[in-house]
C-alpha cells in the first residue's frame, strides 16, 4: 500500500506536461529526472479493454487520429503521433500503454492514475498487481461508489475521492458547509485516502475539516508558485502541477518546508 509522506509531495500533472507531450513516456520520464514525489496520468480503455494514456475520450486534441480510444484497438492506438501537437521535435511519441508507464515509473516514482472511465478499474488493478506495485500506484478520478468497489476489489490499494464533481452535485441542493460535511462523509465511509479536489475548492474550513477526520487534502492543477505557497500554508497535502519545476523549489525550501509539515500535522 503506498504511504504518502507527512510533507507536502509534488506530483507532476500528466508527466512534465508544461514543456513535453501529455501522458507520454517522455513526459514521465522527465517529470521522474526532475526529482518529482509522484507523476499523474490518466487512463482509458481501448477497444480491445487495454489500458492506455489518454486524457480526452476524442483522439484529435492530443495525436493526430480521428475519433474515440474506445473505438479502436491499442496496436492502432500506438500508432497515432501523440507528440507532434506540442511541438515538432517531440513528433513520434506514441500513446503509451498503462503496462508500459508503469514498468518505467517501478521503483523510480509512484503513480497517481486517474482512471477517466470506470471501465478501466478491473483492468488497472489486474496490472498493478501483475507488476507487483500496489505499494507504488494511488488511483484517483473516482466517484464514492467506485471507490467503495475498488476498495473491495484491492483492499491494499489506496484511492482518492474527486471531491469537486460531489461538490458540485451537492452545492445545487444545499450549502457548500453541508456538501463539505457530506462529501467528506462519503470519503471517510469509503476508505478513500483523502479528497482530490481543484485549488478553488481549497480554504481553510475545508482543510480544518477534513483533518478533523484524518483525511488530507490533494489539490490540482496550479503552476503559480505565488498559489502554491498558499496552498502549501492551508496544509494541502499534495499540489499537481504541469510545470512541477516551479513548485519543487518552493517545496524543498527547507524553512518554507518546515511551515509547510506544521500546517500538515495541525
């Protein structure tokens, strides 16, 4: 099972994907040489039920295929230039599978995967556990059902709540204290490790709160330093970003560090 530091961890957003491609193993791969404490991808299922890296379900924001990744085998998927949209030199860079990021993140980094379907739970941890890495791979992007399924599934396996999409469900029908309470109610009842929320969900009472209830708080997606440290006071746990250069320096400060593990363990 992994075990997350007691002090702030940055975890590169879809690899280092402020200066290479998303979800590529080049970005995994540089976001690892830069000393980061976790990289997050995310993942989809081909049609043939492989597991592979993608953010979109739409194949043309990131590779220069046409359609779903639910529409076509991973030998095809593997094929697409999923490179060449950031910038020509990085053309050539394929969609990866989940085996193969995970086979170069072992012993190297842990994973947070974001699985984007929930088709892709079955056959994530049937991978995860092939490669003998429970202790290295967290799984977010899941809603309170799936994370009580994954947790019958693996219970060696830690999962994160998305608490902004509960948020805002609950914050239609009633205040945003009583969907806090119930949100972190429904993190708690799943086991989940703590709450994967977006910075603007991030203040003080919610932080207090989900402490209260020995559950920390993961926050996404910041590339301002200036953001960062505030959120790094508040006691986030972890911060995502997609230029993780900017954010470890401000982390590894060992005054600001020192502040940082106070506000953690309050």
């Amino acid at each position: 099972m992994y075990c997350a530091p007691s002090r702030l961890q940055v975890i590169a957003h879809r690899g280092f994907s402020g200066l290479y491609p998303e979800n590529t193993l080049i970005a995994i791969d540089a976001a690892i040489r830069l000393g980061v404490d976790m990289v997050e991808v995310d993942v989809r299922l081909s049609r043939d039920g492989v597991p592979v890296l993608l953010h979109d379900a739409s194949l043309e924001s990131t590779t220069n295929g046409k359609g779903k990744v639910y529409e076509q085998d991973a030998n095809a998927l593997g094929k697409l230039d999923a490179g060449r949209w950031k910038s020509p030199e990085f053309q050539g860079e394929r969609i990866p599978t989940l085996a193969e990021a995970l086979r170069l993140a072992r012993h190297r980094v842990a994973l947070n995967l974001d699985l984007k379907t929930a088709d892709a739970i079955v056959p994530t941890i049937a991978l995860v556990r092939q490669l003998d890495m429970l202790d290295q791979v967290v799984l977010s992007g899941l809603r309170p059902c799936h994370v009580r399924w994954v947790r019958r599934l693996e219970p060696r396996i830690h999962v994160l709540l998305n608490g902004h999409g509960v948020f805002e469900s609950l914050m239609r029908v009633m205040s945003a204290r009583c969907a806090f309470a119930l949100t972190l109610w429904q993190a708690r009842r799943s086991a989940a490790l703590g709450l994967n929320v977006s910075h603007r969900y991030v203040a003080r009472p919610l932080i207090d709160r989900a402490h209260a209830h020995n559950l920390r708080v993961w926050t996404w997606t910041i590339d301002d330093p200036v953001r960062a440290a505030a959120l790094a006071q508040l006691g986030v746990a972890a911060i995502t970003s997609n230029w993780p250069d900017r954010i470890l320096p401000l982390a590894r400060h060992k005054e600001f560090s020192s502040t940082c593990e106070a506000a953690f363990q309050r």
